[in-house]
C-alpha cells in the first residue's frame, strides 16, 4: 500500500519540476525577446507568457489535436499570436522571438547531450 508520504512527496516533485519547466522556458523566451529587440523583454514578462501559452497549450492540445498538422500550425499561430498581444510587438519580431528560443533550446539540448556522454540520436527525432 502506498503511504501518504509517498504521496505527498510524489507531488512536492511535480511541483518543483512544474517551476523548474517554466523557469527554463522562461529563460529561453527572455533570450528570444532581448535578441529580437522586444522592448517589453523582461523575465517576469517571459515566465506569465510561458504559463499562459502552457494553459493554452493543454487547451488547444485537446480541441486541436484531432486535426493532425493543421492543428499544429494553428497552435502556432495562437502562441504567436500570445507573444505578440503580451509583448505588444509586431508580428515579425514575435516570430523571432519564438524561433530563436526555440533553438536556444534545441542547442542547449544537443550540447547536454554531448556533455552527459549520449548522442543525438537519443533526442527521439533521428
């Protein structure tokens, strides 16, 4: 029988982890903004952005999902859209802002990748 400790320590972990996500995409989207010139780029911006785009993520994850790639690039355009209301910008320099955080992170990735010994391929996209 699983104690209640166990429990509770299973859900102190989800937490953390639930804080440690959002801060390292917090990290990576305040890294888009700033290179992209955003003038509103802040880390407290970046990290409500990145909950609201994970509330909007689990959302349009189930309504959308059925629809395959369409639902993808729909996803995308309402997380640019996000960016562009919340950082109140232009649509270009949001989705420069998304791209480049995005290979921060697929750079960051390879990088501890190599560093723990494993190769790309471990990544699950080869």
């Amino acid at each position: 029988m699983i104690s209640l400790i166990a429990i509770a320590a299973l859900g102190f972990v989800g937490i953390i982890g639930f804080i440690a996500l959002v801060a390292i995409d917090a990290i990576f989207l305040w890294i888009g903004t700033k290179i992209a010139g955003i003038d509103k780029a802040s880390f407290g911006r970046a990290i409500l952005a990145v909950i609201i785009m994970m509330v909007l993520s689990v959302i349009l994850g189930s309504a959308l999902g059925p629809l395959g790639f369409i639902g993808i690039l729909l996803s995308f355009v309402i997380t640019l859209w996000v960016v562009k209301t919340w950082y109140d910008t232009s649509w270009g320099k949001a989705f420069l802002a998304l791209i480049i955080a995005f290979i921060a992170f697929i750079v960051l990735s390879i990088a501890l990748l190599i560093a723990l010994g494993y190769g790309i391929s471990n990544l699950g996209i080869f």
